[in-house]
C-alpha cells in the first residue's frame, strides 16, 4: 500500500537465521509519516502525540487527535503493521503553556508524563483516550497500540488501564464505535526497569525509552552537555537496566521494543538484538540501514555478544566488545 525509496528495505526483516525484528519509525508529526513509510519502516514506534498539543492556545479536539491517529494507521495499513501511539508526554523538557504545569526547580524529577495524565489533566487523559479507543476501531484500527509515559509505579498502570476501561464503557453507553488496543508502558525509569516483570505482566507490551533512562540512570540531564558523558545508553548500569526489561517481557507474554536515540545506530543493532527486543524503533532516516544490519545478524551470536556486553563494568569495555572505537555518547 506503500511506495519505498530507493534505499528502503520492503517488508518484515529477520536475521541470518529467521528471527524477525521489527524496524519502525519514531514519528514527531504528520508529516513524517510518509517520510517514514518510503524508508521501509514496519509501522511507527513511537508516535509522539505531544505535537497536537504544542504551538497552540488550547488543547486538540476529540476530533483532531482522532483525525491524526487515524492518519497514522492509514499511512500503516498493511495487515501486520502498528502504530504505537504515546499519550501526551509533557512536563521535563516538554512544556505547554496553556497546561499551566507547575514551576518546578527540577522539572525532569517533577510533574511530567503519565503523572500529569492521571491527576492534573485527566480530563486531557480521557479525551485522548476517547480518541485512540475511537481510531482502534477504524478499517486499519487493529494495528493501534498504546503507550504510557515516565512510568514508576504499577498503581500508575492499574489506573491507566482501568481509565481506558472506563472510556470504552462510555463509548459503549453512547453508541460509539470503538475498541480497546494493545496497552502499554515505557520504561524510561529506573522504577520502571526494575519492575518490568510486574508491568509485563499487566500489559501486552513494554517499550524502552533510553533517552530518558540513560538520563534517570546515570543521575545526567539529558539536555545538558555540562555532563553529556554521563548521559550515556552504553555505560553498563543502562545496558542491565535494558537486560532487566528484556528478560521480563520474555518471561511474559508481553513483547517489547525500544524507542530511544540507540535504537537508531545501525553499529548497536546486533547488541540491541541480542539483548532481546522485537521491536527497534528509530527516527526513519537510519531504518533502511538498520534493516539491511538486522538481515546480517545471527541471533545466537548476538546474545552472546549481549552477554558480554552485560559483564563488563566500563564504558570503555563496552566497546572493545562491541569492537567500536571511542564515540560520543
Ligand atoms: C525516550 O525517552 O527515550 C523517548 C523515546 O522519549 P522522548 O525522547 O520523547 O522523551
Ligand atoms: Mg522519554
């Protein structure tokens, strides 16, 4: 249903020896949709639903977000593709005037993500969700997925859980059509990695967001080049949290996928593989390259090279493993 560019890879991949791995697209607007479409991904990711909201006095309709959603899902209609749709991630870096947030003096420790969702602006909550059941049940509906942000606690997720619940019993009351979609959480967190095990086990689905774990892990604004080394996804600590997450989904039924910057670097996809995940999602621009990497990977040699990886204790080990030369963060 698609044109690919010259340099875009068709279709599901799998490594040398037949485990597939989905290559999607990390979409920040509509109009990166059929940017990423004509590069090969396999659907997106990670929709960051935060560009509805910015830029504006208000917040966006029903209508609107349902509009955008459905727009994703029709850009990804082939039968197996989804679209994972984030709900709003603001707050930290994110702000949004009109939310009124609060001044905080450490606002990436403060108020943000699935937080403001479920207090502050739960009425925000409940319209995007209106929206998202709404789009799940549309021709190219079956590929939605739902995402929850800066999670840290699993009552966050009971209660995300029962909020769509009670969404879908509304729209029943009124008539309207809609579904509920595949849910679940991103581990962006320390709490969220060290509890994956309880979050897979309540959820269909986990996805790592290493930008901000890095961030949280190695205590190293995100944003601040003061201490940009610090804020690093190969440093040991970050790859045992991504191994902590890996190891929880696999002894679940949920599968899990990650969405960070690292995702996107074609010389971290054979670790990425062997560490576990289904899913690597990455601005689309690398993801014809990511998939011809994904095609050469043999999947035992990855999990071993993953295991070795997970021993050392430097940075600087890291990549002698990964046989790379000293890089930036
Ligand atoms: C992340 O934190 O890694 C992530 C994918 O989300 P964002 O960069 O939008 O915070
Ligand atoms: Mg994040």
């Amino acid at each position: 249903a698609r044109e690919a560019g010259p340099d875009a890879i068709r279709g599901r991949v799998e490594t040398a020896d037949g485990r597939p791995v989905e290559v999607a697209a990390n979409v920040g607007g509509e109009a990166e949709l059929g940017p990423a479409a004509e590069r090969g991904a396999d659907g997106v990711g990670l929709f960051r639903t935060e560009f509805l909201f910015v830029d504006r006095e208000s917040p966006p309709t029903e209508d609107e977000q349902y509009e955008a959603v459905a727009a994703a899902l029709s850009a990804f209609d082939d039968p197996d593709d989804r679209v994972v749709v984030r709900t709003l991630d603001v707050g930290g870096d994110k702000p949004v005037p009109y939310l009124d947030l609060p001044d905080e003096p450490n606002p990436f420790l403060g108020r943000r993500g699935i937080r403001l969702s479920l207090d502050e602006h739960a009425d925000l909550f409940e319209t995007q969700l209106r929206a998202l059941l709404r789009a799940a049940a549309t021709e190219a509906g079956d590929g939605l997925a739902v995402m929850f942000p800066l999670v840290t606690r699993v009552e966050e997720v009971e209660r995300a859980v029962a909020t769509v619940e009670s969404v879908a019993d509304d729209l029943a009351s009124e008539g309207v059509d809609h579904a509920v979609p595949e849910l679940g959480a991103m581990v962006e967190t320390p709490a969220a990695a060290f509890l994956a095990d309880a979050l897979a086990e309540r959820l269909d689905f986990l996805s790592v967001g290493t930008n901000d774990l890095a961030q949280y892990v190695m205590a190293a604004d995100r944003g601040s080049d003061a201490v940009a080394e610090y804020h690093d996804p190969l440093h040991p600590a970050v790859l045992r949290a991504l191994d902590r997450t890996t190891a929880a989904a696999e002894g679940s039924d949920a599968w899990v996928g990650i969405c960070g910057e690292m995702a996107g670097d074609p010389a971290l996809t054979e670790l990425l593989v062997g560490l576990g995940f289904d899913e690597l999602s990455m601005s689309a621009v690398t993801a014809p390259e990511v998939k011809a990497r994904v095609r050469e990977v043999d999947a035992d040699a990855a999990a071993s090279l993953a295991s070795d990886a997970l021993a050392c204790e430097t940075r600087r080990e890291v990549l002698d493993v990964l046989g790379l030369d000293d890089r930036g963060p």
